[in-house]
C-alpha cells in the first residue's frame, strides 16, 4: 500500500471510506468531526448520544454515507482522554484503522488526517511519522510457502492536512514513518524465514543485495577470512553445520563523516540455534528460527540508517552461524582462543550466542567505535525476569545506557537496566580458561553479560537480551501482529539519531 499526502478538506475526499477521530469526554466534536456530521445530518452526534460509541481508545464505528459525501463509508476513531493521548496512540490508532479497513472487501483506497495532533499539542511532524508507521505495520504479511496466498486488499492511503502551512511537515514526518516501517518490515520478514531458506550465506546475500540498494558499503567475511583472524570461538560454533558461517559488515560514512568514530552495532545471527551436543528439547526447537533476531534488527535499522541518510557515521555487525550437532560439532569441556587471545571453557554448547559475539566484539575494535551496543536473542531467562514487555539492557558507560533508554521511551521500543555486579563474574570462572561459557542457574541473565563484558575492548558498550521480545505468539497491539515483531530496528535509527 502506498501513502500520499494532500492538502484539503477530508470531506471532499472521494476514497472508499475516510477516518475521522473523537476524544473520549469531549462534550464538542473537532472542527472536521463537526464538519463531517453535518453533512451526514447530525449522524456522528447522535451515534455519540446514543452511547454506542465513546470515543474510548481503541474503539470505532462505521457509518455510511449515503451519498451525503463523496466517500460511502465514514470511520469514526476513538483516541481516548485528550490529555493521555500521546505519539503511541497516534501510532496505535492508525494502525487499527489500517487493520480493520484492510479487512473489508470493498476498501481499497481511505483517507485520514493526523488523528487528534492538533487538539491533544503534539508534534505534527512526529505525529506523522507515528501514523504511517502505524498503518504500514499493521498491515505487515509474513512470508507465505502457500499456493493460494492471503492478498492485503489496500492499495493507498491518502492522508489529509487541511493546513497548508503544516503541510510540509507532514509530508516530512510520513516520509520517514514509512522509511522506518519497511525496514521494520525487513527485520520480520528476516526473522519469519525458516531456517531451511535463510543460513547463514542466504542472509549475507540478502543483507549485500540490501546494501547495494541503499548505498552501505557491505563487506562478508567466509570461514577462511576469519581462521585467518583468529575467530575460533565463533568458528567453533559453526564446526557442526554444513552451512558456512558469515560475518556481515555494513558502514553508513555520510560525506565528511569518513574520520568520526562510529556507532558500532552488532547482531547475533544465528540462523537457527539446535544447541548443538548440548541439543535442546524437541518441542519448541522450531522457535529458534527467530535466534537471528538480532542481526536482523540490525540489517533492518542499517537500512533505515541509510535511507534516511542519518548524518552521523553507523556500522553495523552481524555473526550469522548455524548451531548444529554432528561428528564434528564442538563440544562441552572444549576451551578456545579467540581473536585476542582471550580464552573461554565450553561448559554448554547451547549458550552459542555469546560465543560469537565474542569475536564481534574483538573484531569491532579496529573501527574505534564511539560506542558498541550489541543486540542478542542470548538468554531464556531474560523472559522470566522481564516477560514479553521491556527487552534486558546492560551498559558499561552510564551515557550510553541513558541515550538507549531515551530511545527507548521515544521509539516505544522498550528497555530495562539490568545489573552487571563484579560478583556475578563468579560464577563464570573457569579453573582451565578465563571464562567459561555458562555459570549455572541463577543470575544467567547477569552473568551472560558479564561473559560479553570480557570481550569488550575498552570502549563504550551495551549489550540488549531480546530473546523475548523478537517474535509472539499473540499480537502485541494491531502495530505488532503475532509472529516476528521486528524489535530493535525503531530503538536503534532513533538511538543512531540522537548520539
Ligand atoms: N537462543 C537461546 C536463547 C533463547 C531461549 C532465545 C528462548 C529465545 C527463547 C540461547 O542460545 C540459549 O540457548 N541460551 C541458553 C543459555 C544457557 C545454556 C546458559 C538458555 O537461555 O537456556
Ligand atoms: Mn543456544
Ligand atoms: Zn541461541
């Protein structure tokens, strides 16, 4: 579906339905509410003084117009109290109306305003970019292995600004939702392909294609290039699968950017996570498709980075391995030596992404990174700690942590500071090597970055669990249908606009 931006009266509309808002407790309706219901004779008036519809969030009524307007169908959208309405719901709102509309047949073409901005005193232009991120989102089709595939009905969405002189920012703010949500779309198409399609090569080669597309220089490193530079730990964890590891580079080095010290941003890619001889339960295993959340975050938000030309120097890393049991798989008690000679004691081969992530984290020195923050589905504990709502954050540098937690508030991508006391080292000291890979039950959330902690190279860093909040089996809200969420791309382009 495509987005256009006009200047004018949304009644004069001719689309197949047009969307208008009220406010919960507004005893009058908005100057286009009001306009609306009086060509419709009063209908939105007494629908509201009937009591069948509110103007409670999340709610809405349809009415048809009879000829009364150029449109048939008016959609009438519930935004809540005015004083609690806030870019989230602007971004919640649009995408409701794009998934109830995306569900009639004869909706092809709507057209909406900037729901409630004016009235409630938010920013138009981030207001806009709420809205089409909402309405793209909503409306995201996974991947389809099927002869007959599901078609989404909706072909444009026309948004309406009455005022000229806010027009522009309008226009700029939908520019930008709609660049950020395709890369959103990326990431969960990334995360939804089976594992059979996207090994570690297919994904490198659609990462390259990517890249090429969007102007980031691309480099992949193949098994050889990184024997040569001593990434053991990470090649240990690619021993047992057939399919050849890769190491994703992406650079975004605007013009007169090429001396700054760049955001680095690496990913755990691990294309599909058995545990290795560490094998995990059968039952759920299938899930571990999703154990490339990571990289995937960051191919998406290097895309959106590039497309909307983020004046700042990002390069972005991803570690795309397959975990497979096999003759020669590596195993639990092997100790390795990584790419700065730091070594480590296998105690499980399950706990696979710190593994690579240790090498990325030796690798991404060279860069002389401003700063590192590293995205991992890493632990099954950080679920327990903190459900399916905030993902886990750990930073060594307090700057850092608090430009990721405003990221986190302004993308609705949300974080919790969890603690990397030196005490939790304890329980990954190894008697043969200086670390070992597990520390046994208790404090695994903690300890993982503490692991991590060790390979790090003196610059600032933080490392972000996601293994919660990668994919769900519900939907979180109509912005994140069930499946793959895409979490991580909107947190890391606002992240890469403010530091
Ligand atoms: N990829 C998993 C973590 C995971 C678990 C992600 C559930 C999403 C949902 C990771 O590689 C893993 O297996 N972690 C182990 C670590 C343990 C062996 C120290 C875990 O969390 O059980
Ligand atoms: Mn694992
Ligand atoms: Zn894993």
């Amino acid at each position: 579906m495509e987005i256009q931006v006009v200047q004018g009266n949304i009644a004069e509309i001719e689309s197949d339905c047009i969307v208008i808002n009220h406010f919960e407790g507004m005893t009058t309706l908005s100057a286009i509410t009001a306009s609306v219901d009086e060509a419709l004779g009063g209908a939105i008036s007494r629908l509201i003084a009937s009591g069948d519809f509110m103007g409670k969030a999340e709610s809405s009524a349809l009415l048809y117009t009879d000829g009364k307007l150029p449109a048939p169908r008016v959609l009438i959208v519930g935004l809540g109290k005015a004083q609690e309405y806030t870019l989230h719901k602007v971004r919640r709102a649009s995408a409701l109306v794009a998934k109830k509309l995306a569900k009639m047949d004869g909706v092809k073409t709507y057209a909406t305003i900037v729901q409630g901005a004016g009235i409630a005193g938010l920013d138009v232009r981030q207001a806009s970019q709420a809205t089409a991120e909402g309405t793209l989102l909503a409306i995201y089709q996974p991947p389809q292995y099927k002869r007959v595939q599901k078609q989404i009905g909706l072909e444009r969405c026309t948004v309406v600004e009455a005022n000229p002189q806010t027009l522009t920012d309008v226009a700029a703010g939908i520019e930008q939702g709609e660049k950020i949500a395709r890369e959103v779309h990326t990431t969960r198409t990334l995360v939804s392909e089976p594992p059979n399609v996207l090994y570690p090569v297919a994904l490198a080669t659609r990462a390259r294609q990517m890249a090429e597309e969007v102007g980031l220089k691309s480099t992949v490193l193949g098994e050889a290039a990184m024997r040569e530079l001593g990434m053991n730990i990470l090649l240990a964890v690619s021993q047992g699968s057939a399919n050849e590891a890769q190491f994703i580079i992406l650079e975004h080095t605007p013009p007169g950017h090429e001396e700054e010290q760049p955001l680095v941003l690496a990913g755990k890619g691990i294309t599909f996570d058995t545990g290795g001889i560490s094998l995990k339960p059968g039952a759920e295993m299938w899930r571990m498709k999703n154990d490339m959340g990571g990289a995937a975050a960051v191919i998406g938000a290097m895309e959106a980075i590039a497309r909307l030309n983020l004046p700042r120097r990002v390069i972005g890393v991803a570690a795309c391995v397959e975990n497979m049991p096999d003759g020669l798989a590596f195993r639990p008690a092997d100790i390795l030596t990584g790419m700065t000679g730091k070594t480590t004691e296998i105690i499980s081969t399950d706990a696979e992404g710190r593994l690579v992530l240790a090498d990325s984290l030796a690798y991404v020195a060279r860069f002389n990174p401003s700063a590192v923050v590293d995205l991992a589905t890493l632990t099954g504990a950080v679920g327990v700690a903190l459900g399916k709502v905030r993902a886990g954050l750990f930073a060594n540098n307090p700057a850092l942590q608090e430009a990721l937690m405003g990221a986190s508030e302004r993308s609705g991508e949300k974080l919790w500071p969890l603690p990397m006391d030196d005490e939790y080292m304890e329980s990954i000291k190894s008697d043969m090597a200086e670390v070992k890979n597990s520390g046994g039950s208790g404090g695994g959330v903690s300890s993982s970055a503490k692991f991590l902690e060790h390979f790090t190279e003196g610059y600032a860093w933080a490392h972000l669990d996601i293994a919660n909040m990668v994919w769900s089996d519900v939907e979180k809200g109509a912005e994140t249908p069930k499946g793959a969420t895409g979490f991580g791309v909107r947190l890391l382009v606002e992240l890469a606009s403010a530091i």
